[in-house]
C-alpha cells in the first residue's frame, strides 16, 4: 500500500479509482472496420479507449465487487495478482500523467483521428463500395464482345416474361 507524508495509507483518502474500471488490450486497428469497430466501443456508456506507447486498450467503467464503502479491498489478503502486481507509482490517486499516446471518449474524437491519419470518415459506407462489376456479351452479327452492366432483378424478371 502506498503511504502518504505522513505515514497513513493513501487508499483510505483516496476515492479508489483504480477500483472502478478494468482496461483490456486491443489489437492495434489497421483497417477502416477495426477504427469502426472501436468507434462502437466509444458509443457504449462507461467505455474509453486510449493508446499508451503504441498499445490500444479499451476501458470499461466498473466497480470492482469487492471494494468496500470506505474504499478499500475486502479480499486484500487474497486478491488477484494483477492486483498485487499494481505498483504504488501507478497509483491514480496521485492524478499524474497516464502518458496516453491518445485517450478517446467519444465516437467524434475517434472519427476525427481517423479522418487526419487515413484521410477517410468513419461511417461512411460509400466510399468503400465497388461499383457494380461489368460482364462482356457477345454483339450480334460480328461476334466481338462489348461491356453491359448487370441487369436489376425487375429488368431480368422482366425479360423472362416476355421470352415466354
């Protein structure tokens, strides 16, 4: 436990932040559905996302169920080891510098991110799309082929009916 000035537990003062959320790697987004993807994290209640030397995490806002109401553990003496592993300079009590390379926790930050490094917007579904593929046809009597859009279903239906 970190100790203050003078000598009490800081956990006792401090509102235990680092009791209230669990941080999950991610893997690092490298298509425009990955950035999406984390886009949907950011549209959920209690969820950031933040990048820290290069490493992607998404953070969920959530109390761990076993702190007390005067905010210390009640299963100190047993306690995951991630928990024992947190070091007293982490300590978010102390308010420093996460040292995010970026923190998100808004869809809009990330979209604008996402427009400055990829140059795309995010949610956009047309600038993705491929125009519809073209198939060659035979013309009549010279026998050289030439490009036609697919038909729509109502044309081709269309057409069956008539050669009937």
């Amino acid at each position: 436990m970190k100790l203050d000035v003078l000598g009490s537990v800081l956990c006792g003062h401090c509102p235990a932040a680092c009791c209230r959320y669990v941080a999950l790697p991610l893997d690092k987004p490298r298509t425009i559905r990955d950035y999406d993807d984390i886009r949907w994290y950011l549209m959920h209640e209690g969820f950031s996302v933040f990048v820290e030397d290069g490493d992607w995490y998404v953070q969920i806002e959530s109390r761990c169920k076993n702190l007390r109401d005067d905010n210390l553990c009640g299963v100190y003496e047993t306690r995951p080891q991630i928990c024992e592993d947190y070091q007293p300079g982490d300590c978010d009590y102390l308010g420093g510098d996460y040292g995010y390379d970026h923190l998100f926790t808004h869809p809009s930050q990330l979209e604008a991110y996402v427009a400055q490094k990829l140059g795309r917007r995010l949610g956009d579904r047309s600038g993705g799309k491929r125009p519809a593929p073209t198939r060659r046809k035979r013309e009549p009597g010279n026998g050289r082929l030439r490009r036609v859009q697919p038909a729509d279903a109502e044309t081709v239906a269309g057409r069956r009916r008539a050669s009937r």
